[in-house]
C-alpha cells in the first residue's frame, strides 16, 4: 500500500469519527430537548394525563421519532427522574468531604441551590415518587442514603472530639435533612419564591448555627 493509500485511509477513519461525534451530538441535543418537554408536561398536567404524542407536540417531532429515543412514557419518566439526580449526586460528592463547619455551610448552600431548569423536573418526579415504588428507590432511597451517611457520620466525628454533645447521629441527620426539605420542596412546588444567593447563604448559616451551637457541649 503506498503512502497516498495511507493517507486516504487515516482521512476516512477521521472523517468517520467526526461524523460519528456529530451524530452523537445531535443525538445528545435532541434527548435532551426531549426531556425538557416530558418534565415541562408531566409537571402541568400530571404523568398520569401526559400523552406521549404531547411531548412529542411539545419537543416538535413526530410521536415515532421520539420511540426512537424513548420506548414508553414510563421509561421517560424514569429518564426525567434520572437527571434531577445529577446535582444530589454533587450534594453527596461534598458530604464526602465534611470536615468543618464551613464545609458544612458548602454542604448546606449547594443543597438549597435550585437552578430553574431542574425545578419543573424535580416537581414531575416528586408528584409521583410516592406512588411508584421504583421511583421512590431510584431517586430517595438509592440517591439520598449517601448524604444521610455522610451527615451521621460527621456528627459522630463532632460528638467524639466533644464539639457535639451527645445525641444519636442517625436521628440528627434525619432532623437535618429535613429541614432542607422544608425550605426547599415549597420552591419546587412552586408556592414559595427561589431563594437569591445572598437569602441561600443567610439560609445555610442559620442551619449551620443551628447544628453548631444547638448541639454544642454546654459549658458546665
């Protein structure tokens, strides 16, 4: 094979590869176009109510293009439910490295913190995690027992350095965990106002506080 072959060669696997990254792209773009419109649907109108030919409206393609990258609307809701998941996981990437208290408030603020585009999703996926059970362990079981660990074990840590009086890490960081909830699913559901940063950073400071000094050994 000469040298000119070669060359012809190489040029055809890259131009190959180019198209295949595009294609991968568009592929990528589309999806997610595609689950932006289920979110926004099931979020309206209820999953049970949500057609597929809806979405398909609402993305602006043809309801067989979408089986292409979806084989039912379950599996879009699984889907939906999958990419709320991304910024818990980030959540559960700091828990790991809580060693004080500003990490902590860290902790606290990306908790608290819900860009607009994940709260029409979040509200799909929570209006029916309560009546399908897979739901329930693919999104709070599998995904919130990590952050629930890492925060009992931090206490734990506090308690044995005696910076904590003695409670029951596991019940604390249950309190804990919920008091994010009650300041963030009103957000989600829209009934409270997204809180600006500058609210989010008093916010987690007064959680801070309240863990820090309510749980601190009383100077006897």
């Amino acid at each position: 094979m000469n040298d000119s072959s070669c060359r012809g060669d190489v040029a055809a696997v890259e131009t190959h590869k180019r198209s295949n990254k595009s294609r991968e792209r568009r592929v990528a773009r589309r999806r997610a176009e595609i689950l932006a419109a289920a979110a926004r649907a099931f979020s309206e109108n209820g999953y049970a109510a949500t057609t597929i030919a809806q979405i398909a409206e609402a993305a602006d393609l043809a309801e067989g293009t979408l089986y292409n990258y979806f084989p039912s609307k379950r599996d879009l809701l699984l889907a939906v439910a999958a990419e709320t998941a991304r910024p818990v996981e980030e959540v559960i990437d700091a828990a790991s490295e809580l060693h004080n208290r500003t990490a902590l408030v860290d902790l606290i603020g990306r908790a608290l913190a819900l860009p607009e585009g994940q709260r029409a999703p979040l509200r799909a996926v929570l209006a029916e995690i309560w009546l399908d059970d897979e739901l329930m362990r693919e999104f709070l079981t599998r995904r919130l027992e990590p952050i629930h660990r890492h925060l009992a074990a931090y206490i734990s840590c506090q308690i044995a350095s005696g910076q904590f009086r003695p409670v029951d890490p596991e019940l604390t960081a249950t309190l804990v965990m919920g008091m994010f909830a009650g300041v963030t699913l009103p957000i989600i559901r829209g009934a409270s106002e997204p809180l600006g940063r500058e609210k989010m950073h008093t916010m987690a400071e007064a959680i801070a506080s309240l863990i820090f000094d309510g749980l601190c050994r009383r100077a006897e």
